[in-house]
C-alpha cells in the first residue's frame, strides 16, 4: 500500500489528469445551449464530489477518534477537512466564473450554493479549531464538528430536489434523466471523475504522511526537554 501511494499513485494521478485535461479541450463538443462555459462542469462537480469524499474522510476519521482515541483517525480527519476546505473552495471559484454568463450574475442565494457556502464556513472553523486548540481536547472538539459538517453534504446533494432553486441538476435531472445525452460527454465526464479522486487519494495520503511526521517530530521534542 505504501509503495503503491508513494511510487504509482502520483504517476497514475499525473496520466489521468492528462487525459481528462486533453478530453474537455480538444474531444468533448461544445454545449449548443450554453457554449463554451459549460466545460467548466467538467471541473466543477468532480471537485463537488471530492469535497463530499473528504468530508467523508472527516466524518470516518472522527468517527474513529472519538470511538477508539486513534491518532490515525485524527490525522485522516485533519487531512480530510484541509482537503474539503481547498476543494470547497474550488467548487464556490468554479461556479461563479459559470454561472455570470448563464444566470448573469456571480452569486444568488440558491439553496445548493447557501449550503455549500455553510459548509465551507464550517471546515473554515475546524481548522481554525485545529490551530487554537491542540492536543486531545483540541482533536475531540474537532472531531465533534467534523461530524456536524458531515450533516450538510446530504443537504447540499438532495437540495435541488427538495427546494425549488435555479441551479440546475445535471448528472440525474429532476426528470430522471441525464443531462449529459452525448457518449463524449458522458466519456470525458467520467475521466474526470477517475483524475479527481485519484488526485483526492494522493493529496489525502501525502498531507496524512506530513501529519504524522509531525506529530513524531514533536514527539521526540517532547522526550528531549524531559
């Protein structure tokens, strides 16, 4: 497993974010209605559901911490929420630069976009948390929001289903269909998919890694002013 994050994984990442990269700029047609913008989508929920899959990982690890004290859990949480806040971020970058020549505006108080932007505001405050209060109680106090925020990603999936709101359902339309009807589309949708969350691994791995370093270094630290 080491070997394979360390050695393959990042090469693996690098290939497909090639491909997915050449795939939305010289393979995928154009959108008759909406241009251009549209290939944005292609970035746009890929970093959507890799900010779901680390507030996953925060919810796991913090799970795990507060059942077992496991600092492997605590480390996947921390990891996982620095990457939701860095992938939330992209999605609430990426969604504007869309919707300001589709809706004619940057921003409307949508209820997806209101709710993703309370998530972002939550794992803001979670690594705030983190910096001001260390140790155990800092981690549990932590792991106790990572599992609050856990509760907006249901919210934010099914809001365009529950409410009636202007940003639109693509990947399963509020009809029942799929919003991508051509096969390259549907192709360079899925590339996409495998890139991001191969590059969602790698950068869970690599900052985890960073983490426990860091914990043994002061660790040792510690031993040594004893």
């Amino acid at each position: 497993m080491k070997r394979f994050c360390d050695d393959i994984l990042p090469y693996l990442t690098l290939v497909a974010m090639t491909a997915a990269i050449a795939l939305v700029f010289l393979y995928v047609p154009t959108d008759a209605a909406q241009g251009i913008v549209q290939r944005i989508f292609y970035f746009h929920v890929p970093l959507a559901m890799m900010t779901y899959a680390s507030v996953g990982a925060v919810a796991l690890g913090s799970a795990w911490y507060l059942w077992k004290r496991s600092a492997t859990g605590d480390r996947i949480a921390h990891a996982g929420a620095e990457l939701a806040l860095l992938f939330c971020t992209l999605v609430l970058t990426t969604g504007p630069i869309w919707a300001r020549p589709i809706w004619g505006t940057w921003w409307t108080w949508d209820a997806r976009l209101t709710s993703t932007l309370i998530l972002w505001l939550i794992f803001a405050a979670y690594l705030m948390l983190r910096s001001v209060s260390a140790g155990e109680q800092g981690a549990r106090y932590a792991a106790v929001l990572g599992l609050v925020g856990a509760i907006d990603v249901p919210i934010i999936n099914r809001s365009v289903y529950w409410w009636r709101t202007i940003h639109p359902a693509v990947i399963r339309t509020r009809e029942g269909g799929s919003g991508l009807g051509d096969p390259r589309m549907q192709l360079t949708f899925a590339v996409c998919i495998v890139a991001f969350t191969l590059l969602f691994a790698w950068l869970l791995w690599v900052r985890h890694n960073h983490l426990r370093v860091h914990q043994e270094f002061e660790q040792l630290r510690n031993e040594a002013l004893t």
